[in-house]
C-alpha cells in the first residue's frame, strides 16, 4: 500500500474537515484514495476513512454483502474491534443496496449532552444529483422523512430524538473523475483513559475527607468570587462558589464554567441605563483630593494592614468566629453613626465638581436612555470588529483576566504612553438595577421596574495631559479614564482606567494604545483557552516536520 499513514492522511484529514465545516462543498480526494490498495474489495474511499478514524479503542460494524470480508480488513489494517451494529461506534455499508434506513435504526443514539455516544454511519451513495433527495423511513417513525444531500457532501439526518450522521461518496457516475468525498466526523479513542483522569480528578478534590461547601466558599473567598464573576461575565455569588469548587479554586477554570453556563441562559431583557452616582457607598477614596464633600470612606481593604502572615487564622473555630462576631456588632452598635444605614449613604461624584469648574469636558450628548441615545454594542452578540467604540472596548477591558489588565496597565505607568494618572475618585458599592416596562417600552424611569442590585467597584483617573494653544504655548488639561467591574477588585478597575484612556487615544507608537493588542489578549477564555490547547495531541503534525527536519538533514549530507 503507497498510502503513507502520517502525511497523506494528515492532508485528507484537513480536506475533510473543510467539507465538514462548509456542508455543501466538494473536496477532492481521489489522490489520498489512489494510494489505498484496491485489491482487498472493499472501497479504497471506505478504507481511508477507516485508517483515519479507528483505532484499537473503538468498535465497528459493517453492514450488507461485505460484511465479513470488510470487518477482516478493517481489523487487520487499524486493529479495531468489530461488533453488532447496535454496540459499534462506526458502521460502513459499503453495499450500495443495502438500506441506510436499517443502519440508521440499527444505531446507537447520542444525547444532546454526550452526542459522541452515537454511532456514526459511512456508507457508499449510488450517486446523488444537486437535486436529489433521499427517502428514509424508520418503523418507530409514522411519516417518511425526505432529506436532501448535497453532492458528495455529508449530512446530519435528525428524526425526533434519533441522531445519525451520514457520509457520501459518490461510488459510481462520478467515480471516473475520482470525486470521492466523506464528511469529516470526530475521532475517538482513549475513552477508558479519559474516564480514568476524570476519576482521578474527583479522587484528587475528595481524598482529604474535608468537605467545602458552597457556602463556605461564598463566605470565605469573597474577593475570588468577585474576580470569577467579572471575567466569568455573569453577577451570581452562589454559581461563582459552585464553579470554584468544580475547578478546585483555578480561577481560569471556573471563568471557563461561569462563561460555558452564561451562553445556556437567555437572555430577556437589557437594563435600563445605570447611573454609578446612585451607587449606595461601602468604600469611596480619593487622591486627588484630601477633602472631598460626604469625606473619605475606607470601607473594606486590607490596603491599611501590614500584610503579616496570621498564623492564628489556622486554629481559628466556629467559637472564636462566634466571639469576634458578637463583639463586632457590639462595638458598631455604640458609634455615634449606628443609625445611619449603608442604604442612605449616597454620595456625589468628586469630578462632578471639577466639571462645574470647567476643568474637565462635560460628558458628551446622547447618552443614556435619551431618545436620540445611541445603544451601546453587545460584544457577546456579535464579533468583534476593528475600529472599536468606546462601549465595546469598556466591556471587553470590564471582563478581562484581572492579571493581564493589571500587567497591561502597570506597562502603560511605566512609560508605554502615559503620564503618571490619579485616581479621582475610587468607589465600591452597590447599584440598583432596573428594566422598562414591557408592555411600554417608551416609559420613563418612573415606570421602570426595580430587578435587584449589584455589587461594583468603579474607578475614576484623571490624567494630565499636555495641550498646546498656539505661539509656542502649552497647558496642562486633564483627560478621564474610566474603569469598572462586578464585586470589589479594585487594583483591575484602576489598571482598566489607564487602558481605557490609553485606547481613547490610539499613540500606535505604544502597544498599550493599540486595540488588537490589548483586546484580543486579555480574555481569560482566550488566552487561557489557546495556551492549553498545546497540550493537545499534535502527532501528525510533529511527525511531518519531523520528516522534513530528517530529509533536510540527508540532503545537507550529500
């Protein structure tokens, strides 16, 4: 056989996975069939489909004249395990007689969860047309099901919950052109190992016998839930705690699960616009200013602590915690503040005033829910595309891997592009939300509806900028940069207002003023996401620079 078993089916794996990915399209792959030995009987297209997808792990069946001179030749060339139609992953009916219905009834059945469990069915057409149709008929079915194949080309078939993917070859009217074609179909194999891991894994998160419960987790990492839930997109304490748990603490991993779990969930209605000055305070700093109407709350941070190691939090008990608690509430009770609620504190913004100052540039018109407002873009709608708008970048920054926004932003500071900013006003609170009414979309807010609110951190940098007025004259004009997320994280609120101001810009000369650079690599999914797919099996591709290494070598030797 002149097949060679590493680069020819490398290429006819790539011609199938294009006709897989584009249903409809003609691949040619009479070359790669050419080199398959015709002698044994059984279609050389067949057998080159069998090399690339079977393996000693997976079982397969073949159906009609063939069958027990077909399951002898697959077995000896791929080592694969036959068996009944019912129990093979892959069925072949090289018969063009025979009828694909009774394959297709014969089939495992997959899920919408795990659709790998079906079978997959490779069988050999007499010859379709552009109009052709195929008629199948399955007993369990009442009505006939007439479902057109595109030439050569392969075909999901779906009756009710029944799944059976098909794959053409033009046997016969064609076959003198050699247009041969399968629709590409996963491959497969290693199930037992994979199982094994996933075992393992479970074993790895059980074996102390120390039970961590959700709320646990909800109650104890209150910043890494925050950090989940803003690159995960999705504000839910409990859901955040549960995918931390599944993923063992990795914040990668659970962003992965909250984003996985966010594209189910439908989506029914936008908010109405926010306003952050409505935030009720927690924690509001400045500093820029000293002074500033309503004061400086500290709030929450370990910002003011030593950051000394406290080995006491290791024999910490429900009863020390109980003790601190109730000692807590009492102190709190006695302060002259006691009855002045976390709901009544709201606030004014610190740059409201600088703009009744005229010191920094009102916002612009058309924001809002005015009527002339323009809707921002939802970047999980629709793909990205170059030049962004302010609003997709501000989403695209708010959702980002804390880490690489916070890199990004400190390589900014240290001299790509940027003057040293202060922060104007750093805020951390809550901010109600609400929808219009859905039966008068027109409404105001006072025929809005309150939904519940959430926890953010909203941060606020004013960046001197150095603008010239002509005859050699220069001034010093501030320029806002703008940063916020869900929960309290506000070393990433800070770095997103630095890149916010440095994308508003657009200084090529600096990579963290350019848009592509920044926003297609500060995604956790993403970057996660490529970086462990090099973990992946590259074999075949290995193995072909690995040949062109060997043959260049022999012909530098010459």
């Amino acid at each position: 056989m002149k097949l060679d078993l590493v680069h020819d089916l490398q290429t006819a794996f790539r011609k199938t996975v294009q006709a897989y990915s584009f249903p409809g399209t003609i691949q040619d792959l009479s070359k790669e069939v050419a080199l398959v030995d015709e002698g044994t009987g059984f279609p050389p297209a067949l057998l080159l489909l069998a090399f690339m997808l079977l393996d000693g792990e997976t079982t397969f069946a073949v159906a009609g004249t063939l069958k027990e001179a077909g399951e002898k030749i697959i077995s000896r060339l791929t080592y694969a395990k036959s068996a009944n139609m019912e129990n093979a992953d892959y069925i072949f009916v090289p018969d063009t007689d025979f009828e694909a219905a009774e394959a297709i009834d014969a089939a495992k059945e997959g899920t919408l969860i795990d659709p790998h469990t079906a079978s997959t069915i490779l069988l050999v057409s007499g010859g379709f047309s552009r109009t052709s149709a195929a008629t199948l008929k399955l007993d369990r079915i009442q009505k006939k099901k007439k479902q057109g194949i595109p030439p050569r080309s392969g075909a999901h078939v779906r009756y009710g919950r029944r799944t059976a993917r098909l794959c053409a070859e033009n046997h016969h009217d064609r076959r003198d052109r050699g247009e041969t074609l399968m629709a590409y179909v996963a491959v497969r194999g290693g199930r037992a190992a994979i199982d094994a891991s996933l075992e393992r894994l479970t074993w790895e998160r059980l074996k102390s016998c120390s039970l961590l419960t959700v709320e646990s987790i909800e109650g104890g990492f209150r910043s890494l839930i925050d950090q989940v839930m803003s690159e995960g997109s999705l504000y839910s304490r409990e859901i955040a705690a549960i995918a931390l748990k599944q993923a063992e603490g990795s914040p990668e991993e659970a962003v992965f699960l909250l984003r996985a779990f966010r594209s189910t969930l439908p989506r029914k209605q936008y908010t109405r616009t926010v306003h952050p000055e409505e935030m009720r305070i927690e924690r509001r700093i400045s500093a820029c200013f000293k002074d500033i109407p309503g004061g400086q709350i500290l709030g929450t941070s370990a910002d003011y602590s030593h950051r000394l190691l406290d080995f006491g939090l290791a024999g910490e008990t429900g009863g020390t915690l109980a003790a601190w608690l109730k000692s807590y509430l009492e102190k709190t009770l006695q302060l002259p503040t006691a009855g002045i609620g976390i709901e009544n504190l709201v606030l004014p913004k610190v740059i409201t005033y600088l703009r009744r100052e005229g010191l920094l540039e009102e916002m612009p018109a058309g924001a809002g829910d005015a009527p002339d407002a323009i809707p921002p873009e939802d970047i999980t709608q629709k793909s990205l595309t170059f030049p962004t708008t302010r609003a997709e970048r501000l989403q695209i920054l708010s959702r980002g891997q804390t880490g690489a926004v916070t890199a990004l932003g400190y390589a900014a500071l240290r001299g790509y592009g940027i003057m040293h900013p202060t922060v104007g006003e750093l805020r951390v609170g809550t901010i109600p939300l609400a929808i219009s009414d859905p039966f008068n979309p027109g409404s105001g807010d006072e025929d809005s509806y309150f939904i519940g609110e959430i926890k953010i951190t909203e941060v606020e940098s004013l960046i001197p900028v150095s603008v010239s007025k002509g005859q050699g004259k220069s001034t010093i004009e501030f320029q806002l940069g703008y940063g916020v997320c869900f929960g309290q994280n506000e070393t990433k609120a800070i770095a997103m207002s630095i890149l916010d101001y440095c994308l508003e810009t657009g200084d090529q000369k600096f990579p963290t003023h350019n848009e592509e650079f920044v926003l297609f690599h500060i995604d956790s999914v993403e970057a996660t996401g490529f970086i462990s797919h090099l973990k992946l099996p590259h074999y075949v591709t290995f193995q072909a620079e690995l040949d062109s290494m060997r043959k260049t070598g022999k012909e530098g030797n010459k």
